[in-house]
C-alpha cells in the first residue's frame, strides 16, 4: 500500500488492530491485496472481525474511538476521529 502513492490509501496501525481507509470504490482491492500482503508474512486476517464498509455512509467504532465522516467549513470532507460515548463515560469514571 505505502509503495503506490497512486491508491491515495493510508494504513493506520494500532498494535495488531488497523483500519485503512481507501478511495471510494477501491475497498475491495485494496483488501484483496492487504490479504495477499499479510499472508506473505506468515499472518492472516481474522474473518470475522474484518470488514469492508463505506466510511462515508456508515460510522464505526474502533478501539474504543468512533470514525464518522464530517465536512469541515471550507467543504473539504474528512474522517472524524473521536472518543466513543462509551470511552468518555469511561474516562469520567461512570459505566454506560
């Protein structure tokens, strides 16, 4: 992914847990060689915890963070990144 800048692809690592965003329409391929990638290296995905979404269409929740797409006041559109309501009571010391 990092040595094709033509993608415009960006992997965000988090220990061994990732989320890569992509282009739209492009998610697909880029999982395809993401799993290509991996297996190379003696690793593989856990089926059931992957997926492939439209981050435009459909918030997540990852780490205890929640992505959702946001368009800044000059119109530029961009993934939003902030703690997930769970993860702020957490931090304020009250349970869910």
């Amino acid at each position: 992914m990092n040595g094709r800048p033509e993608l415009n692809a960006r992997l965000v690592r988090y220990a061994d847990d990732f989320v890569l965003l992509c282009r739209p329409g492009r998610g697909a391929a880029m999982f395809a060689r993401l799993k290509v990638y991996l297996e190379r290296r003696g690793l593989r995905l856990n089926e059931t915890k992957t997926r492939v979404i439209d981050a435009r269409q459909t918030s997540f929740r990852f780490l205890g963070f929640e992505v959702t797409w946001r368009t800044n006041r000059f119109g530029k559109h961009y993934p939003h990144v902030e703690p997930s309501q769970k993860a702020r009571l957490k931090l304020r010391g009250r349970s869910p």
